[in-house]
C-alpha cells in the first residue's frame, strides 16, 4: 500500500556564500518570508497562475481570487480596493494585505471577518481550505483527513501540478479521499483538463516530481562538467571516466519520466531516465564525478589509461580500483583483499600486489 513517491528533496549549491561580520542577518531576519499555497474552496482547487501566500507564517488570498469565494464582491477605485462579503466591508490596508509582485493579497483572517465562511491552512499540504457551505466543510475535512493517511511528505503534492512517471505531461492533484476499503485515491487533471484517478494501492514504483525540483536541478547542474562512472551506470553507452557535460534535465514527453540530458565531446546528447522513487541529486551523483578524477588522485598516464579501460592492473592504489571497477563485492580486511565476481585484488601498502583469477 502507498507506494507512490512524492520526490520533494531540496537540491541545493553553495559556493562561497558568506557575509561580513556583522552584516546582512539583520536584513535577512527582518524580511517578510513569502511561500506560495494551494487553495481550495469548497472542496474544490482552484487552478490559476495566482497563488495564495504563506507571509511570515499566516495566510493571504489573492485579491484576484476572492470573487471565486462565494458570498464576496471586490470594488476597486482610485481610493483603494475594498472587499464586501455578508458580514462587512473593508478597505485593504497595511494592516489587512500585502503588495507582493505588484498583487494584492488580503490577510484570510480579514476574510474570515467579513463573510460566512471558515477554513484553516493545512501545513501538510502547503494548502488553504476554505469553506462557506455545509456541503463544502464536509468535503474539505474528507480531504483533509486523507491528506493526514497520505504517507511520507506526499501531501504536499496535493494542489500542485507535477509531473509522474508512466505518465506523460503535467497534471494538478485536484483531491484525495480515504475510501470505505482503506484505500487512497488521488484525483488528477492532466493539461487537456481530463481528469482522472490513481489508487495508490495500485501503482508500484510511481514517483511524482514537481516543476520545482526539475528547476532546482537545472539551476544547480545544467553545464556542468562531469566524468562517466561506468561501472555504476547500466548499459553504458560511455567510455569509462569519459569528459562529459550536462546539458539539461525534463521531463520525459512520451512518458514523464525524469530524465538528465548529457551532452559529449563529438556533440552526441544522451537521454537517461533518473530511477524512480530516487534522491535525484544523490542519484546523478552517483553516475558522474563533477571533479576530475585524474587530477584530484593525481593518476599517471598509465594508470588513468587503464582506468578508462576498466582495466585493473598491479600498483593501482584503492582508489584507482574503484574508478576502473566501482565497489568490491567484498572486503576481507584481515587476510588484505577485495573481490570482484572471481578476482581477488591482493593489496599491501595501499597498492595492489597481486591479481589472482579463479
């Protein structure tokens, strides 16, 4: 059961960033921190470029939104905006919004004062559920209870659009239900607005990933240059330790798997698929090194010939031995050897002596 993974990592490069003594943390710590939210009303999401905000921790609608709330009415003139729902006006203000790339945004609890209606925001979800009928609470507690079933960090995927393996496209997670059987449903829209349903129970090895971490390993990967490790990439189609660059990574249009894109010297690009239910970063770092290997082992011409070969000869050092042939299938420390499937590597003073073959 749950067997779907959402991919949520944070992909992240540091380099050289600090600041002068003193400096900077005060700015840092006293600027508003923004986080765009899903919003539901009624049970039912509401797809539009405009987001609501997460602004130091309490909740803001779009003034663009708030017409898809009903009981509200927006009135805009040279004095200033001005909401009215059942319960009252008000005029945005400092105290009651927030200017956030030239959008208004009202404070929810300005909202919640003004009109018949209720809500609260699901931090599992990065979501706010807003509701003004009965039939409206019922359905948003039904989602937020499954929202709490859902396993892992999955539901922050609900309100998003994500991509999926075995399935091509982008598509919105517009529900989630927890049924009669213990079962759990995702409804989703694909671009075209077909919707339709995943069970959880039913699907192995599926993994949804945002456009936000296919961002995030474009901004810290792509042109990057990268040396081929072979003996931890399957089929390889490269020359083992081979200069590479990485040009780019999508989404897969023919069946949405999350793909790196690597480009090689004579100009040929290589599609590979990221495993799924995979740490993206983790797993691309496991096939590239993005330091050159000879120069950072200062490895001699014979050697590093050997090593791009998948050759392991004697005076290796175990590093050497590693890049020509990867991890050992096993380390027998006292009797000082390593083995790979009927090769003993007989090491004595950190190089290898003796090659036997069974």
């Amino acid at each position: 059961m749950k067997k779907i993974v959402m991919s949520l990592i944070a992909v992240l490069l540091i380099i050289g960033l600090g600041y002068p003594p003193g400096t900077g943390y005060a700015a840092a710590a006293n600027a508003p921190s923004y986080k765009e939210i899903s919003t539901f009303v009624d049970g039912k999401l509401i797809i539009s470029p405009s987001k609501s905000m997460l602004v130091n921790g309490s909740s803001y609608v779009p003034v663009k939104l708030v017409n898809q709330i009903p009981g509200f009415t927006i009135a805009s003139a040279t004095s200033g905006v001005t909401i009215t729902g059942s319960k009252g006006s008000g005029k945005l203000n400092k105290d009651n919004s927030v200017l956030y790339n030239n959008s208004n945004y009202v404070a929810f609890t300005t909202l919640l004062k003004l009109g018949a209606i209720d809500g609260k925001y699901a931090s599992s979800a990065d979501s706010l559920f807003i509701w003004g009928t009965e039939e409206g609470q019922t359905k948003s507690n039904s989602m937020l209870f499954a929202i709490s079933k859902l396993p892992g960090t999955m539901g922050l995927a609900v309100g998003k659009k994500v991509y999926m393996y075995g399935h091509p496209g982008s598509h919105w997670v517009t529900d989630v239900q927890y049924t009669d059987n213990s079962s759990l449903i995702l409804t989703m829209q694909n671009e075209a607005g077909t919707i339709w349903t995943l069970d959880l129970d039913s699907y192995e090895n599926h993994t949804l990933y945002s456009p936000e971490i296919l961002q995030a390993l474009k901004e810290v990967y792509n042109g990057l240059p990268a040396w081929a490790s072979n003996s931890d990439i399957a089929d390889s189609p490269f020359k083992n330790m081979e200069k590479v660059t990485v040009k780019d990574f999508r989404s897969n249009p023919n069946n949405g798997n999350l793909e790196i894109i690597i480009r090689r010297a004579n100009g040929q690009e290589i599609n590979m698929t990221i495993a799924p239910s995979a740490n993206p970063a983790k797993y691309v770092n496991g096939l590239f090194y993005f330091k050159n290997p000879r120069v950072v082992f200062s490895i001699n011409d014979k050697i590093w010939s050997a090593i791009r070969e998948e050759r392991v000869i004697v005076g290796m050092k175990p590093e050497e031995v590693l890049l020509s042939w990867g991890e050992p299938d096993s380390i027998n420390d006292d009797l000082g050897y390593v083995v790979y499937g009927n090769v003993y590597l007989y090491i004595r003073n950190n190089r290898v002596q003796y090659i036997y073959k069974i």
